[in-house]
C-alpha cells in the first residue's frame, strides 16, 4: 500500500487520464455523458473499499482506492452494423488502441492488449495507478482508470472531485515529466 491521500490519488488519477487522452486524437475530450450514448452515463469518481484487494492484516478497514470511468468524445462509432462486424473479424491492431499502448511504453508503463472485440487496451503506470481504454462492440470508446490502495482518511480535507469533461491537452509533452 503506498503512503497516498485521497486528494492526492484524485491528482495523480486526472494527470495519469489526461495524458492518456493525449495520446488519442486532437479535439477529443472524455465526458461522463456522451450525447450519442443518452442511457449511459459515467457518474463521478469513486472511492471504492479494497475488499476486493489484497492487503495487510489490519489494514482492511481504513483502506480504499479510487475508480473512475469517462467516455471519449470526438471518437466516431462505427456507422453500421455490417462496420462492426468488419471491425470485429477484422485482423491486426486497432490503430487509436495501438496510439494509447505506445504512449504508455514510452512512459514506461505495463501494457496488453486484449485482441479480441470488445478490444481492451490496459495499462499499469510505475506508480501502480492503472488505466484502460475499450473500444465497444458498436466503436465507441471509453476509458477507466484507478488507483492504488491508499489509507483512507475522514480527516483529509475537503476534496476536488475529477471534472465532468477532461479536453484533449494537445501534443506537448508535459513539463513534469512522463505519465
């Protein structure tokens, strides 16, 4: 478990999406609602018990990390049935999934790539804060990411929840080094 706090895991997460979007097309942004996707809608982020991960004896109760999970606007679904189901048969890389996966490698993240439709492209960041970007069955894509298991603490102050909508930063590297 690493020494973070809830504000700082918020933090980390919105730097770790938004230089994953930068890795994605200019004029894409990710959204909670995506107006082509009316019934469904990302909430905000959440922190999440770690029930379901391992962890220290005794550290169960206070322990928690944060999830969230975007849209991607600006990327076009497929405009037909007989499309997805090209896409889906098709052989060989996903071109905006292959852009993502070189991204993360020259930052020296973890990647795979699940090659198969729904195609999934994952990643797991140095500092252990994971993200993922699906392309659906229809070419919609969405992007969620989480942290790692950090102490969660009632007494942090007030927090800045992740925005509604994170634009595409543009092409320039950041100046605080890699994601």
């Amino acid at each position: 478990m690493r020494d973070l706090t809830e504000n700082e895991a918020r933090g980390l997460l919105l730097r770790h999406l938004t230089e994953t979007l930068r890795a994605l097309p200019a004029g894409t942004a990710l959204v909670h609602r995506h107006p082509g996707l009316p019934t469904a809608v990302f909430g905000n982020e959440r922190v999440v018990p770690s029930d379901d991960v391992l962890y220290e004896p005794g550290e169960r109760d206070d322990t928690a990390y944060l999830r969230a999970a975007y849209w991607v606007l600006g990327v076009e679904p497929f405009d037909s049935a007989e499309a997805a189901e090209a896409a889906a048969g098709a052989a060989g890389p996903d071109p905006l999934l292959e852009a993502v996966l070189a991204a993360w490698r020259r930052s020296g993240w973890r990647t795979r790539l699940a090659d198969h439709h729904p195609r999934v492209a994952s990643g797991e960041a140095p500092d252990g804060f994971g993200v993922s970007v699906r392309r659906s069955l229809q070419g919609h894509l969405s992007v969620f990411g989480s942290s790692p298991v950090f102490r969660a603490r009632p007494a942090d102050p007030p927090f800045e929840p992740l925005p509604d909508r994170i634009d595409h930063p543009g092409r320039h590297s950041p100046l605080d080094g890699p994601i």
